[in-house]
C-alpha cells in the first residue's frame, strides 16, 4: 500500500467481514481460542492486503464491488464442487476416461494484475483444469478432459471476474 493512499475504512471492514466468512467456513472450529485467532489474522491481512481484495474503475461504486466480488466467490464455490464431482466419477469409472490436453485460452475481457491472477487461480482452483502460464492475455490451461477444456472455452469464469473486476 502506499504511503500517500489510504484506502476508506469501509474497504477494511469489507475486506475483514470477506475474509472471517471464509475463515469460519474453512476452520470448522468454533471455540474462542480459533476465532480469536481468526480476527487477529483477518484484521492484519484486511489491513495490509485491503488494496488487493476489492480494486475497481474510479467510476464504479465500491458497493457494487464488493458484492460482485460475494457473489462471485460464491459462484466459484458451486463450480468446485460441481467439478469435484465430476473428477470423482472420472477417478472412479472402471475405464478412466482422461483425455488431457493443454489449451491456449484467451482472455481479452480480462485486463489487469489483480483480475488476471484472479482468473488464474480461479482456474486452478477447479479441478480438472490447472492454469501452468500466462504470457498476455493468453491463459495456457491443463485440462483432464475435453468437457473441462469445453466448460473452461464456455466463457462463463471470465465474464464473472470481468464483472468484478472492470
């Protein structure tokens, strides 16, 4: 963060309440010895990462962001679980039916540090796919099969991190 910017305290607490949902729902620990220890990391990354969460255009409102980005985390959530379940069924199937392939996949909706790490990662966090470059706005993908590949070719994960983000 720079010195000379300091981010209104309506992006701390946004970035803080983000991140103890997602502490809470990952922990599984409800005790006051975990959520203590929640709140004091919560708070340290909301202050020194609150420029990184939410960043978006001068002209678009900061509400606006914030629950896109909510939103979205939750939309990436359903996506990795329905890819979960589709891994375990390739797993599972008595003839294992992988056909991986590396695509070139290109983003031009995407456009910054923050949306294109986003991307990236919200890529690898799906099973099946596994973003290994990016180089532009060209994400070279692993995928296990063609329908990953297809899902990922679809568009859907990059309009919703161009919304956000733009």
């Amino acid at each position: 963060m720079r010195a000379d910017h300091k981010p209104p305290l309506t992006r701390y607490i946004a970035t803080f309440c983000w991140l103890i949902i997602f502490w809470l729902f990952l922990s599984g620990h409800y005790d006051v010895f975990h959520i203590s220890i929640g709140v004091l990391c919560c708070l340290g990354i909301a202050y020194t990462s609150t420029d990184l969460l939410f960043v978006c255009q001068p002209d678009k409102k900061r509400p606006v962001v914030v629950i896109q980005f909510f939103i979205y985390t939750f939309w990436l959530l359903y996506q990795i679980v329905l890819a979960n379940i589709q891994v375990a069924f390739l797993v599972l199937s008595p003839k294992l039916k992988i056909d991986p392939r590396i695509i070139i996949y290109k983003a031009d909706r995407i456009k910054g540090d923050v949306a294109q790490a986003t991307f990236g990662n919200s890529i690898t966090l799906t099973p099946g796919t596994v973003t290994l470059d990016i180089h532009g706005d060209d994400f070279h993908v692993h995928a296990l099969t063609p329908g990953f590949a297809a899902d990922l070719e679809a568009g859907d994960m990059e309009r919703w991190v161009a919304k956000v983000y733009h």
